[in-house]
C-alpha cells in the first residue's frame, strides 16, 4: 500500500488545500521493481518552504533556552526510538531506494551511534576560560546556536546522512528544516516522525518536500527574508556550487558535502586479497552510489595484472540483485539516477578494456537497460563494470559515475599515484594499501582529501570522526563528532572586567 507523504510545519501537516505547485506530486517507487510505488509525495511550493522557515524561527528561541542536557536527552531518546523501530525503518529504506537490507540497517544504526555521541555532548558544550593580558579581568567563550538551519539531503543516505545534521543542529540549540530527497520520501517521513515523538516541540524539526527549482526558490526567499542561519547540504558539486553561490550572497557559508573520484592505490606491498576485497565493496557496494564510492584504482604497473584478474573474479562471483537478499548491491535509486548512469556509460573509450560481470572483455555501447531478476525492465539494476585503461583525460578518470563502475589504471611511483589520485580535483576519501608506514603516511601528506584509509576502503567512515572533503567534494566544513558542531554553533567571546578601571586593551596599564 503506498502511503500519502506531506510536508509538516510546526508538528501539523501540509494538507491538499495548500498550494502544491505545478508539478504537485512525485510518486516514490521501488527501485527492485518499478511497478511498486512506495509513496505519493505531495511536493511543497517556494511558500510551504518559507511557512517552515517561520516556524523553525518562532521555535528557535525557547528551543534554545532548553538546558543543553535536557536537549541532549531529547537526542538519547531519538536514538532509543530510532534503535526500536530498526529493522522496520531499515526495511522501508530498502524497499524506497533498494540498498541491501544489511547496509540498510548499518545505516540505521549509524543514526544511533550519533545520537549516542550527542547525548554525552549535550553535557559538554564547552567554552573556555581564557586569561586576560589585563589584571581583574575574565575571559570566556560560549557557543551560541546559529538559529535557523536548512538541512537538504540526497537519497543515497536518507537517514543517516540527515541525522548527521539534525542531531547535533538540534542538540546545539537550533532549529530545523530538513528538504529530504522526494526519491526517499517515505524513508525521510518515517524518520522524522520517530525526531518528533521522542517529544521535540512544535516547530523545532519541520520538514518539506519540494522539488529542486521550488527548493533554490525557497531558500533564496528564506535567506532574504532572514528566515535561515546555515544550510547544511549533501549532495552533487554542480548542486553544491549553486547553494555555496546563493549562501555566499548573503555572507553564510553553508556546511557542503559534496561528490567525490575516490582514489585507492594498491602499491607493491600491497595484500592483494584485502585490496580485492576493498574495492569490492568500495566500488560496488550500494552499487557505487556513495559519495566516498570508489571512481579509480592506481595500482603498481608490476601488481596491475595480478589485481586486476582477481579484482574481475571477484565481481564476477559478486552476488547483485534483490536488495531484501544478501547481496552485494541491488538496483540503482531512482529512475533519474539510472539515465544519469547510463549516460555516463557512454565515458567507455575504444581504449578501454571492460570487465567484471556479465560481459567481460567487450564493450557494450548498445546495452539494453540490463536486469539480474525478475522482468529485466522493471528494475533498475545495471551490471558491475570494470573499465581497466583508463587515462587521465577520460571523463570516466575525472568525473564521479555514482554507479557501479570502477577504473583502473597503474603508476610508477608513489609521487604519480599521489598525482593521479588528486588530478580529479575532488578531494573526499583516499585509500592506500601497503606494508610499508613510511609510504602510509607520504600519501596522507600529499592526497587532498579530507579522509584517507590505510589498508582500508573509501567507504564507510565512522559516525565520530570528522568527515568532509576538500575542492570539488566541498568547502572544508566538516560534520560528525565534535568537529561538527563548529557548524552549528558561533562563538561568542565575553570580556569580564571587575577592576572598577577603565582597562584598554593594547594599551600600557601605565597609560591609564
Ligand atoms: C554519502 O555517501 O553521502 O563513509 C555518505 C561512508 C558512509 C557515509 C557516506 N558512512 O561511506
């Protein structure tokens, strides 16, 4: 049964005699099988956007005259319901964008980790005392909330990536807006209605579902008006630049988590079973379509063919398709991610040498859209594809596929794997594989990128380190842990003078 998904504002539904816009409703079906919708999304207009920026307004204040533990309860609790309702959260997110059911709840349970790590830090929202170059005179810093914070996600990640924002934007004072992706619709409702009943006031989490155009239109309108203090976006780097534009306009930056080419270089002494086993799950887990995916292998030129002819067994041996089974990867979001895939396909060169499952050693350029089970054109599944050749002017080198594909291409030293790795311009997640520490720790000095694995893949970050990129994969904000938290709120320092003087800073106290 598809459920019938609204936006809510200040706790209450948007109902049908709001304006809906012209393009009032996206319907969310399951991507293992097109013929299921899942949802019926009424899409918000640039007002239903605006009418939950007042709301989160009027909410602000007493949210933040809410003693930080007590908010950090708030955020336990979410994390007790969110824990509760797991496997039925997990199942409806597997259903909605078809990630495997066990990534589905590691996903979940990355929400839980998050509010376990806010719920201690609502007791340590620290300022400092800080000593004054003048006698009798205190020095201090607090964190102040920034007020209003609009959240707006991607459906890769629909409940983890947005409890990442909402938990510490909540647990730091502030109030939300959250612009789920519509693909994710019913993923997003359900979790937000577990926010709301872990008892946050009216108003202090709203959330819109609106359409791209509507969304850029609210938000211009929001921060004319005022209405919003940070926005907080995941999601592609041609988006990204749009939003750090708009943002810029109006002297914010907002925290961006953007696309990524993540590299992983296999050296000499590499162990090739594990390096295999990385990119396995790196470059075809939820089938390419995290941001910390893995775009291209660098490995050794005397490595290249051993990893290569085992890295192609391997993905052949890969068990892909029905996401409710053990799998390594199930059908693609969305309709639109598909086409976008699909085109990207079209990055193959006569150069390359194309393998993995099922038709290795040719390229496919005629390919029909490609199915594992059931009707071949009701599901969104694409094959695992290995591009071996590619170079570093392809489009497939450079851009982000956010698919199942993974290049592969080989180096003489470390400095060029160094080179080859930054050469994209992203700069999200890096991993090498070696023995050797001293080469360990070379290439974290020269990767750009914000998060770099020893021995490990690009993927899957944990909730309490810092993670962020770098050039076209964001602008240097970071989220998770306490690091994040230098998002959502500013410091306010405070000057304390009880000398009954008139004491000036840069100035001799002689002078006075
Ligand atoms: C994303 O793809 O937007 O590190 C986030 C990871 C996950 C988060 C990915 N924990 O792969």
């Amino acid at each position: 049964m598809p459920v019938t998904v609204t936006s809510r504002i200040a706790g209450k539904p948007v109902d049908q005699g709001e304006p809906a816009g012209p393009d009032g409703w996206y319907r969310s079906v399951d991507p293992a099988d097109t013929g299921q919708v899942v949802a019926d999304v009424m899409l918000g207009t640039a007002d239903t956007y605006l009418a939950a920026c007042r709301a989160a307004r009027d909410a602000q204040p007493a949210w933040a005259d809410v003693p930080a533990p007590v908010r950090g309860r708030a955020v336990g609790h979410i994390g007790r319901l969110v824990e509760a309702n797991a496997e039925a959260l997990a199942a409806l997110l597997t259903r909605e964008i078809g990630k495997p059911y066990a990534e589905a709840l590691g996903e979940v349970r990355e929400i839980v980790d998050t509010c376990d790590f806010f719920l201690g830090e609502g007791r340590r929202l620290y300022g400092q005392t800080v000593p004054s170059e003048m006698p009798d005179k205190q020095l201090f810093t607090f964190r102040n909330p920034v007020g209003v914070v609009n959240v707006i996600t991607a459906g890769n990640f629909p409940a983890a990536v947005p409890a990442w924002y909402v938990v510490p934007a909540l647990l730091a004072g502030n109030t939300v807006v959250w612009k789920p992706a519509e693909y994710a619709a019913a993923t997003s409702l359900a979790l937000y209605e577990l926010f709301v009943r872990a008892g946050l006031p009216d108003g202090v989490l709203n959330i819109v579902f609106a359409d791209g155009g509507t969304t850029f239109d609210g938000l211009s309108r929001a921060l004319d008006e005022r209405l919003v203090d940070k926005v907080g976006f995941t999601g592609s780097s041609a988006v990204g630049a749009r939003i750090g534009e708009l943002c810029g306009r109006h002297l914010q930056t907002p925290c961006l988590e953007l696309g990524g080419k993540n590299p992983m270089v296999v050296t000499p002494t590499a162990d090739l079973d594990l390096a295999v086993r990385g990119a396995l799950f790196s470059g075809f887990g939820t089938a390419g379509q995290r941001c910390t995916s893995l775009g291209t292998v660098i490995v050794h030129e005397t490595r290249h063919a051993e990893f290569l002819a085992r890295f192609t067994e391997a993905v052949a041996a890969a068990p892909v398709g029905d996401p409710t089974a053990a799998v390594v990867f199930g059908p693609l979001i969305d309709e639109r991610f598909a086409r976008r895939f699909e085109d990207y396909l079209g990055w193959i060169r006569p150069h390359h040498t194309v393998s993995g499952s099922p038709h290795t050693g040719r390229i496919t350029t005629d390919r029909p859209r490609p199915g594992f089970v059931g009707d071949p054109t009701a599901g969104l599944y694409y094959h695992p594809t290995i591009v071996d050749g590619v170079r570093p002017d392809d489009d497939l080198f450079r851009h982000e596929t956010f698919g199942p594909v993974v290049g592969v291409t080989t180096y003489r030293d470390l400095d060029e794997a160094i080179r080859l790795g930054n050469l994209p311009g992203y700069g999200l997640s890096a991993a090498i594989y070696t023995a050797d520490a001293g080469e360990a720790f070379a290439f974290r000095r020269g990767i750009g990128a914000g998060m770099v694995s020893v021995n490990n893949t690009t993927s899957g970050a944990e909730a309490h380190l810092p993670f962020g990129g770098n050039g076209l994969s964001g602008n240097g904000s970071r989220q998770s842990g306490i690091w994040v938290l230098d998002q959502f709120t500013r410091w306010q320092s405070v000057n304390w003078d009880h000398s009954g003087t008139l004491q000036k800073a840069q100035m001799d106290v002689a002078d006075l």
